[in-house]
C-alpha cells in the first residue's frame, strides 16, 4: 500500500471514485439533486482545479486506487474511500498522513467539515466537534459539522 501524491493522470480515476463512494456510501443523506451537485463538484475538470489549489493524495494498494484525501490550507477536505475498500483502516491511514503532511507544512491545528454519518470517525480521530456549519457547493447548501485538531 502506497500513499503518493495525486497526478494528472489519477484524475478521471479519482473522480469516479468520489461518485462510487457518494452513491453507495451515501445513498439516503442527500436528496437526488443535492448528490448530482456533490458528484459534480468532483468532476474531471473540477479535480485538475483542485489539482492546482491544494495538496491531494491517493492511497494505491496493487495498481489500484482506493481513496484520496486533500489539504486546502489547514482545511482538511475531500476524504473518500472505495466503498469495497471502506472498513479496512484506510480512512485512518489517508488522515494519518495528511496530519503528518500538515506537520511538515509547519500546521498547528486542521479543520475540516463532515457530513453527519460520517462524523463519528472524527471523532474516533481524535478531531473536536466545533458546531454545525453550513457548506455551499454550486448554490446548493448542505448542513455539516465542523472539527478541529490540534497537531502536537
């Protein structure tokens, strides 16, 4: 298993992942508008975008990608597992390296926000529920919760 930093050539892959995971991992939080808007936000285009504005990584395990996960500033985003591959601690080494990631950079605190059947893997992270937020992606809002941690 390898953790590199995502490239160009990942991208249509990645892409397809986040829908994967988006539609089986999430099949009753979101209404069928609200899903085809996240999906969107994780397009091919979309990702070279973000290609060139944070740090992303993907997890490969036997010339497979398995998951991803970015660093926009000290704002934790995009973590996404394969739903075959959710359950085997992959979620936690993704995070696992970009806290240690954000060390290097010189990060003192990440952020990030999460929807709420996803919330209780922070926590188990180690990250602090800060309140409810709001994120709008594409004129849609979706109600999130924020989470802090402090890097030691």
């Amino acid at each position: 298993m390898v953790i590199r930093p995502v490239d160009s050539s990942d991208i249509s892959v990645l892409s397809d992942l986040v829908k994967t995971n988006i539609e089986h991992i999430h099949p009753n939080t979101f209404s069928e508008d609200e899903t085809r808007v996240w999906i969107n936000d994780y397009s091919e285009d979309k990702l070279r975008k973000k290609l060139s504005e944070q740090h992303l990584f993907c997890l490969e395990y036997g010339g497979a990608i398995l998951g991803m996960v970015g660093l926009k500033g000290n704002e934790v985003v995009g973590l996404y597992i394969h739903p075959k591959a959710t359950g085997k601690g992959l979620g936690r080494m993704l995070l696992d390296y970009i806290e240690s990631f954000a060390r290097t950079e010189g990060l003192k605190k990440l952020v990030l926000t999460s929807n709420f059947p996803t919330a209780p893997f922070y926590e188990y992270m180690g990250y602090t529920a800060t309140g409810s937020t709001n994120v709008v992606v594409e004129g849609r809002t979706y109600h999130e919760m924020g989470f802090a941690k402090e890097l030691f």
